[in-house]
C-alpha cells in the first residue's frame, strides 16, 4: 500500500524563459535582370569563378570597354542562368558550347541591392540644359516594341520602319533621361525596368552632338597587323600557356609558365590566337579547337597584344 511523504513536499520553480523568436530570412533584394550579347559581341570581357553546375561569379572587374562593362556586370554579380537554361543543372561542356553562341543571354542577380551604372556610366553628366541638339520622344500605349536595340544608353541598332526610325532615334544616339529619371540616378535594374513600362518617355541626345561612350571592340580578325607564326613541334609536350574561353575568341590569360614553350616563344598576356593549324579559329568548333591543341606540330597564327617584350622566336 502506498504511503504519502509525511515532510511538506518543496517544489523549486524556475522563471520562465520564452523561446527565442526564430527571425525569418531577409528577403533578397539584390535585382535580378537579363542581360544579352547580340551577334556583333565576339568577346564578353567577363571572368567568372568556376564552371557549372553551380551559379558563376564575376570574379574581377569586366574590361575597360568591353560588352561585360557596358551592361553594368561588376565582381560578385551572379549568373543564375544562360540561354535560359539553370547553371545549377547544366555541365561545364554545354556551358563552355553556350559561350560560343550569339545571341547569349545571361539571368544575373546583382552583387548589390542598388547598383549604380559601372564603368563608362559612372561618370555620365547629367541631362543637359541645352536641349538644341536633343529630342524627347514618348512611346504610348499602342507601341509593342520600341524598334532600336542599346549597349548601355547608346543606342547600337534601329528597326526598319520601327517605332525609333519614326521618331527620329539612329545608331549612337545617347539616352540621358527614362520617364524624366537623369541616367545618373538610376540604378541598371530600374533603368531596364523603365523600359517595359508604357509610356515611356525618352529624352535622346543625337550623335551629331554626343561623344559615343562605347567605343565597339573590333575583332582582332579585322586588324591583321603585328602578327606572327609560333609553332610546336613533336618534341613539345606541354605549351605552358593559359588560354581562355574557346572560338571564336581564345586569348592568353597568364603570363607563359617559365622555361616553357610559350615562354620561348615570346607569348604574352592579352595575344589572340587567330588561326590553328592555318584553320580559321572564328568558324571552329570546340571540339575541334581541342583536337588542334593535342596534334604536333602545332601552327599558332597569333595576334601580339603588345604587352610584352615578345623576343621568342617563330618555333619552339
């Protein structure tokens, strides 16, 4: 039979203590937009850490000049998706095939939440007072398409009969204002945005008055001087050259290893390799690309950057 305590039971009561109100995640603000290289880009300009799958990172500064700066692409931006297509579920051999192919459209979500205009916009004056060699222009409910294409806010391109020939708008006009916002106020994914919306009004300097702010990059093709002939022969085995990215645009990222056949030959930082095995690197698959650098010998017709001394001699 079960006998009660005959001492006062004590009981030792502990204040209560709430549980910790676990925080949501923060919303990620960071802007997400599209950015397109047309078929007139044969180089991006842009570094990226890694290869997919996974999402890339702009890993330095894009060139000076170049179509990755004019788009407003900065270190730490991220590449979610090219040609649509996710980064996380695509391998690198069909990422390396989409860099080669134009028009490239990549989905980037910006390093920062506001992201101001890099590069060659950074430095844009504001709209100016004399409006004598300007035009404004609005675009109504009525018009699907604007007609004109831009790198930045120069206009590189108009459609035939398109709403910007009709209004007056030509290739290397400059956009200064979007609905009345200065250029120099706006940040690139609100820039964008502007132009999905109706009306929208534009305020276009034209080019008889404007300093184009993109110069376009030449294909190193259309200039064939300062080149030269460097070739491998059957006792190379290793080049000691770092090359980026694949056709039609292979440049030499690093400095040739030392003592190595690139070295020898005199390669340097920024040389672009124009022809392989006197095959023409512009119309060359990367397959092909990579067959080329395994055979000896080697013919590299190349494009001297001037960076460097370049001493070496025509064979390794």
């Amino acid at each position: 039979m079960h006998q009660w305590p005959t001492q006062p039971l004590s009981f030792v009561v502990k204040p209560f203590k709430p549980i910790k109100k676990i925080k949501a995640p923060r919303e990620d603000k960071r802007a997400c937009r599209e950015v397109v290289a047309d078929v007139g880009v044969w180089k991006l300009g842009v570094h990226f850490s890694g290869m997919p799958p996974g999402q890339l990172e702009v890993s330095e500064a894009p060139v000076a000049g170049s179509w990755g700066e004019t788009v407003g692409l900065q270190m730490g931006d991220l590449v979610l998706k090219a040609n649509d297509e996710d980064l996380t579920t695509m391998t690198s051999e069909r990422f390396k095939k989409l860099m080669t192919a134009r028009p490239l459209r990549f989905y980037v979500k910006s390093s920062k939440p506001k992201q101001m205009w890099a590069g060659s916009f950074s430095n844009r004056k504001p709209a100016p007072k004399d409006r004598s060699n300007c035009i404004e222009v609005v675009a109504d409910e009525s018009v699907v398409k604007l007609g004109f294409t831009f790198s930045g806010v120069e206009v590189t391109a108009t459609s035939a009969g398109g709403w910007g020939e009709t209004v007056g708008i030509g290739v290397g006009d400059l956009i200064l204002k979007v609905n009345d916002e200065d250029i120099t106020e706006t940040t690139t994914a609100d820039f964008l945005n502007h132009f999905k919306q109706r009306p929208v009004r534009l305020l276009v300097r034209k080019l008889a008055a404007a300093e184009s702010l993109v110069k376009p990059m030449s294909p190193p093709w259309e200039d064939m001087s300062n080149c030269r002939t460097v070739v491998a022969d059957e006792d190379v085995a290793k080049l000691g050259v770092a090359l980026s990215g694949g056709p039609p645009c292979v440049e030499v990222t690093e400095a040739p290893v030392e003592g190595s056949w690139g070295e020898r030959v005199g390669l340097n930082v920024g040389d672009v390799i124009l022809k392989v095995n006197n095959e023409d690197i512009k119309t060359m698959t990367m397959d092909r690309f990579r067959e080329h650098l395994k055979a000896r010998p080697l013919s590299l017709y190349i494009k001297s950057s001037g960076k460097g001394k370049g001493k070496g001699k025509g064979k390794g």
